[in-house]
C-alpha cells in the first residue's frame, strides 16, 4: 500500500491533469465541435495535438529528472504536432471516409450516430490516449536517476529515426497522391518500396523510443508503461489498421496483391522481384 501511495504522490498530480484534459477537451469539447460541424474526423486531426498536449501538462504540472524530460518533451512535442498538421491538412474541407460510411452505416440501422461517436469513438480514443501517453508521464515526471544511461540513448535513437522517417513517408505519400494519373496505381516508391507501411513502422518506432525512455527513468516501474506501445501497434497492425486497409487496397488496385507479395509488410527490408 505505501509503495501505491509513494507512486501516487510521484505520477498523481500530472496523472489527474491529464484526465481532466482528455475528459473535458479531447472527448466532451471535440465531441460538441464534432456535432456543429459534421465531421467525426476532427478526433483524428487532434490525436497527435492532444498527446503533445498531454506531455506539456506533464511537465508543467511536475518534470522529473533532466534531461530526460526535456528530450522526452521536445520529440513528443514534435512528433504530435507534425502527426496532427499532416492529417488536418490531408483531411481539410470533408470528414473521413471511414466515419462517412460508419455514419451511413450507424444510422441505417436506425441508432443515433451522436451517441454511438461518443462512446465508440472519441471516449475509446480518449481512453487510449490515456493508456497511450503512460510513458510520457513516467519519462517525464520521475525524479531524476542521473545520467542518460544505455536505454535512453536507445530510445532517443528511435524518436529521432521514427519521428523523420514518418515524415519522409507521409510527404512521399502525399506527393504521390497529388501527382499520380493512372486509377489504381500502387505507390511503390521511396520508402513505400521496402515497406507496404513505412509510417506505421515509424510510429511504432516512436512509441516504443517513448518507453524505452521510460524504462531508463524509472526502472522496473518503467516496463509497465509497455501497455501504451502494445495496445498502439496492436491498433496500427491488427485487424481494424494496417490489415483493413490492405483488403481495401486490395479491391481498388488490380497490382497490390502483386506488391503484398513482394514488399515488406512493417519493417525496410529490399523488395521481392515484380512477378513476371
């Protein structure tokens, strides 16, 4: 019991700031801003802002041990703000197709689609940013441990890489979709040539860099922040993410099943040769 309360009185304060922020702004205000302007969408646009939001309530609320919490502030910082500019720029002027058709969808079936988006959609985003940011909050609130040791030289290692190779694949992306004129086309190129999802890769990379950072503040208590990671990547690579995407893929583009079979699914790696 007292080894809850001493935790409690380390991560409770910041902790219970950032509930307060994701209940009162990220579920109850973008939920309302969601209704007036008829795009459940805007959940998305405000993810990568809301967890950069939950690292700078961290530290003000109580930064640990420097310099971690300044690392660990700067690349989630950057990491969130790039992620949320990139989508509300690539989602401007309409909702997503995926909550358009799940509007659809909900409201054949003759429910309220206002209800279900605020328990299925914002209050489960809500609930998984809490779980998400874990090892923000212990990376940047634990007391200092002295020097960076092994781990976080490790981590930072990951941030950097994953915070720029997403960027790399989302501007290649984007530039592709702009720029390309045959229906169906496969983007294969760059990064999108040694993996069928640089940016998920990278956004795995970056989340498990905020953990390892973590592990090196804290220790032991450090690896139970493993939750936010897993439950990320098991979004990223399960059945509702990369997986989904891919049988989409599949059925609009003649030549994906070809680049499936010749193309890393997370992880760089050189392609397979074109099928004859």
């Amino acid at each position: 019991m007292a080894g809850l309360a001493g935790i409690w009185g380390v991560y409770g304060l910041a902790f219970t700031h950032g509930l307060i922020f994701v209940g009162g702004f990220f579920i109850l205000t973008l939920w309302l801003a969601s209704i007036a302007l008829k795009d459940t969408s805007i959940i998305d646009v405000f993810w990568g802002f809301g967890c950069a939001a939950m690292a700078w309530i961290f530290f003000l609320t109580r930064a640990g041990g420097e310099p971690r919490a300044m690392i660990t502030l700067a690349f989630a910082t950057a990491w969130g703000v790039r992620l949320g500019a990139y989508i509300g720029m690539r989602n401007w002027g309409a909702e997503d197709a995926r909550y358009a058709r799940l509007r659809r969808h909900i409201t054949e079936q003759g429910k309220s689609f206002l209800w279900h988006s605020l328990k299925a959609i914002f209050a489960f985003q809500g609930g998984a940013m809490v779980v998400c940011t874990l090892p923000l909050l212990v990376a940047i609130v634990t007391p200092g441990r002295g020097p960076i040791g092994p781990l976080g030289f490790v981590s930072i290692a990951m941030m950097a890489v994953g915070v720029v190779m997403e960027t790399l694949a989302d501007w290649q992306m984007a530039q592709f979709r702009a720029t390309r004129t045959v229906k169906g086309e496969v983007m294969d190129r760059g990064l999108w040539r040694y993996s069928r999802h640089p940016n998920y890769f990278a956004e795995m990379l970056t989340q498990w860099g905020f953990f390892l950072m973590a592990v090196d503040a804290a220790g032991p208590l450090g690896l139970m922040t493993a939750v936010g990671p897993a439950a990320l990547s098991y979004l990223i690579m399960g059945p509702m993410g990369a997986n989904l995407l891919e049988r989409r893929l599949g059925k609009k583009s003649a030549g994906y099943e070809d680049y499936i079979r010749r193309t890393s699914a997370f992880v760089p790696w050189p392609p397979k040769r074109k099928a004859v």
